[in-house]
C-alpha cells in the first residue's frame, strides 16, 4: 500500500478457491505469487474459514447470486462483479447484507480510479465543456466461439459482461451530473441475439431530458472497441476524449472549442487499478461501514434496473434457474 499512500489499510489474500480441485487452486496461487494463501477445492470450504474477513467473486455471471447469497449466510463481507442477472436477485442480496450487518459492494473499479474523480471534477464542478450533450461510449471484444461469452447458462452476451461499462460512465457522466437532479433517464434499446439465445451485438440510447443530453452506448462480442477513442464527451465548449477500453481508460483529452488539445495520461504504475477498489473495501470494514460511497448500493440496484429494461426491450431472457431467488434465504 506504500507506493499509492494508503498506510492506514493492509491487505492479506488469506485464501483463494476454485470450484474443480485444490489442485488447480494451488496453480493460480503459484503463478500470481501468493504462497502464503490457502488453497481450497471448494467454494464451500473458504466461506468457512475463519481467518476470511472478505471475498472478492470473480465467478461467471450465472453463478454470482448464488455464490454471494452463500457467502453473506456465511456471515462474510462481499466483494463482487458484475452483481446480479437481474435488479431482483440484487435486491434480494442487499437486504441479506443489510439485515446481517455485512459490507457487499459491486466491483465497478472503474469509479475508483483517482483520475476517475478528476475527470467528473472536469465535468461536473468545473464544467469545462460547458453542459454535456451528448456522449458516445463502445465496449466490444472479438469473443472466441468457445468462450464463455456465447453461453446462455453462464449468463453470456455483451451486456451483462461488457455493456454494464458504457452504462457506468453512462450513469456517472450523465446521471450523476448537478444539473440532471438525478433524474432516471428514458431508455431505447435494441439487441441482436445470436442462434444460442445471447445478445452479439446491444445498442442503448439513453435520454436525459432533465439535463437535455443523450447517451449511445454500444457493445458486441463480434467486434473490438474502435480506436483510438472508446468514450467521446461533447458538450457547448468542448469534448473530452478517453483512449483504451471504458473499464480502464489509459488517457483523456480535452479539447475546447478555438483552442488546442491537452492529453492527460493515466497512471497505474504498480498496480493494475483493481488495488483501489480494495483500499476502499478496506477502509469501509475497518471503519463499520456496510458500503462504500463510491459505489452505493443504490446505484448497483439503478443499474441493474436499466440493465433489466434494456434485456426487456431486447427480448433477452436467461434459463429460468439463472433468473430465479431462493426465497427461502
């Protein structure tokens, strides 16, 4: 924690478990260089050791409540992707946390990174391109056929995987905007499912009448995010440009009208931008917090919403079982 000064948290990775073997667990931990950490061949095994104060969920999307749901019964702090299939799931596990006292959090990094904060600064309290008006945002990846992407029963598609980043920035730039009042925004989606039932391509239009701006957001399997920008700006004064992927943008320009362009590059030396997102984890636990303010549980269950209504629009539905609450818990 040293080189970004965060003196005042310590992170330890106690144990890490994959659902096939301790075998296969014992290889990742060798190849990222934790020797230290247990290995477990069970998911089961790790919610239950003591010595586990959070667990980060990096599981497919279809498993995601159910792992969580086992994970806060188990009474331990979460840390998860993408959060949910769908707004009920989610809100299902927030009133679990809730009613354990335990910190959940989606890991949406992206909102933690410092020029994340610098960039809405520029927007939303400088206002240096005046009132946005429109903003342009693609996330696509060229998924191999194999992948996991192209399976139904592990929640694949764009969406769920890949557009949940244009509705972020979406949902930062434009929702959190001053002028907007938080206003929830009227949504036109589109979406072309492929033969086994997952969305290849997803086109959103979202629009803000109270701040009169308009958001389009596009995400395929079938292609790549254009360069050299994936998140355009535009508003009365000027633009702002990012370059590299939405989930982890590597600089941004800002260009006012009559004048020239200035790039401002990012940095993410000694870490890959997951560390801040944990720093905040961290800090919420040891301070008694069930939440970080960064990423509050209201906005996980908006956007999850959206999500839903964008899927609606689409005709994307999931295997039942994905979709499903254990009512029980």
């Amino acid at each position: 924690p040293v080189p970004r000064n965060a003196r005042d948290i310590n992170h330890i990775i106690t144990a890490v478990a994959s659902s096939s073997s301790r075998a296969k667990t014992q290889e990742f931990i060798n190849s990222v260089g934790i020797p230290s950490a247990k290995a477990y061949g069970s998911y089961e095994e790790l919610v239950i050791d003591p010595d586990v104060d959070i667990v980060y969920v990096a599981t497919p999307q279809s498993r995601h409540y159910q792992d969580v749901l086992s994970i806060l019964n188990a009474r331990k702090h979460v840390l998860c992707e993408v959060i949910t299939i769908n707004a009920e799931q989610a809100a299902h596990l927030i009133s679990i946390a809730k009613s354990h006292n335990l910190f959940l959090m989606e890991a949406a990094w992206t909102r933690f990174f410092p020029h994340t904060r610098e960039i809405l600064s520029i927007l939303h309290e400088v206002q240096s391109i005046g009132s946005p008006q429109r903003l342009f945002v693609d996330f696509s990846i060229l998924a191999d056929a194999t992948s996991r992407l192209h399976d139904p029963n592990l929640g694949g598609g764009a969406l769920l995987d890949l557009g949940f980043y244009p509705v972020t920035w979406a949902f930062l730039i434009l929702y959190k905007h001053p002028k907007n009042e938080s206003t929830l925004p009227k949504i036109n989606a589109t979406m072309m499912l492929t033969e086994r039932g997952v969305d290849e391509f997803t086109g959103i239009t979202l629009t803000f009448e109270k701040l009169r701006a308009v958001a389009y957001l596009t995400t395929s399997i079938s292609n790549s995010t254009p360069k050299p920008f994936s998140i355009l700006v535009q508003g009365e004064k000027g633009e702002v440009m990012f370059s590299g992927s939405p989930p982890r943008p590597l600089s941004y320009v800002v260009k006012l009208k009559g004048e020239d362009p200035e790039e401002h590059k990012l940095d993410y030396t000694g870490n890959n931008g997951l560390i801040w997102q944990a720093d905040e984890c961290a800090r919420a636990i040891r301070d008694g917090k069930t939440e970080c303010i960064q990423s509050p549980l209201e906005d996980t269950l908006i956007i999850a919403k959206m999500m839903d209504e964008v899927r609606r629009q689409g005709g994307l539905r999931f295997p039942d079982p994905l979709e499903g609450i254990n009512a029980s818990t």
